[in-house]
C-alpha cells in the first residue's frame, strides 16, 4: 500500500474519532442557550470554530517542520490516546460540561463555542497534521473532513461509533501511531 494511501486511511480515522467528538461537545454547549437563538449560535459559532481550526492546522503543518516540537506534538498526543483510551474502555462519554452562561445572548455564546473549538482542536489538528507529514493535499482533505464532521455529522458518528466501538480502537491505534511516529521523528534528530 503507497504511503500516501496510509496517510489518509489515519486522517480520516483520526477525524471520525477526534472531530466528531468536538462537534459533540460544541452542540451540548449550545444546548445551555435559548432554543431562539440556538441556530445562529451554531452557524455563526461554527464558521469561527472553522476559522480557528483552518489557522490552527497551518500554523501546525508550520511548526512540526521546527527541530523538538514534533516530540512535544508527539507527547501532547500520547496525553490524548490516554483520555481516548479511557473513555473507550469506560464505553461511554464522561465528558462534563460544567457550563453555566451568565450572558445568554448571541456574541457570547459564540464566543463560547470558539473558545471551546480552541481548547478542543488541538488534538485533531495535531493529529491530522502529524499524519499529513509534508503532503499538503492531504493535509488539507483532512481539514475540510474534519470541518465537515464537525458541523455536520457528529450525531450520525457518534452513534456509529457507540454502535461500532471498533472504529474508536482503530482510531485510537491510528492517533498512537502518529505520536510514537512524531516522538521517534524528533528523538532520532535530537540523539
């Protein structure tokens, strides 16, 4: 199989598993606003989280060219197979959003939702840009996949994950192996 074949085979598996999770987290925030509002919150509170993340992977892709970061960006990944690896053991979603707006209008909860996209997609640029490597075709598929789970079909992933809890593993081992790849990239330089 040519590398390029492997490459987007771990980023889609790494988006199913990473940005459906986002989308999931983004929607139970929303969830805290009036139902009146609730879809401009998501358009609008999306189209910044898609902003975020389109500046976020290019910073990424950028950075993981500059010698030690890629062991960082392995290490942060590792910290994520962990909390991955948790939630598919304990089969279900322990996610708590604790998460009381004192501001329940339009400005805020979109600033909410892009703060929330801040924190949370880390994990998948890094995982998508470190399985990317140099080809920026395929970096760039697994922005707009990632994008398109997101604000989209993070219900229909999620239940075809709770269903199927071998695409989790698979995705888990897929975000593994870019940490270990990113560490050992790194590690080899530095030695």
């Amino acid at each position: 199989m040519s590398e390029q074949i492997i490459i987007l085979i771990q980023i889609i598996l790494i988006d199913l598993v990473l940005a459906a999770d986002n989308a999931i987290i983004i929607g139970m925030l929303a969830s805290k606003f009036d139902p009146k509002i609730r879809k401009k919150i998501f358009f609008w509170g999306i189209s910044a989280a898609v902003i975020l993340r389109i500046i976020f992977t290019f910073l990424t892709a950028y950075l993981l060219q500059i010698e030690g970061l890629k062991l960082l960006g392995g290490l942060i990944l590792l910290w994520v197979v962990y909390k991955l690896y948790k939630d598919v053991i304990k089969k279900g979603d322990n996610k708590k959003i604790n998460f009381n707006p004192k501001n329940k209008g339009l400005i805020s909860a979109i600033f909410t939702i892009a703060l929330a996209d801040v924190s949370l997609s880390l994990d998948n640029v890094l995982g998508v840009a470190g399985a990317a490597k140099q080809h920026y075709d395929l970096l760039v598929f697994g922005l707009v996949l990632s994008i398109i789970i997101m604000a989209t079909m993070a219900n229909a992933v999620s239940k075809m994950i709770s269903k199927y809890g071998w695409i989790a593993w698979l995705g888990l081992l897929a975000i593994l192996y870019v940490a270990l790849e990113l560490i050992y990239s790194d590690l080899k330089i530095l030695i």
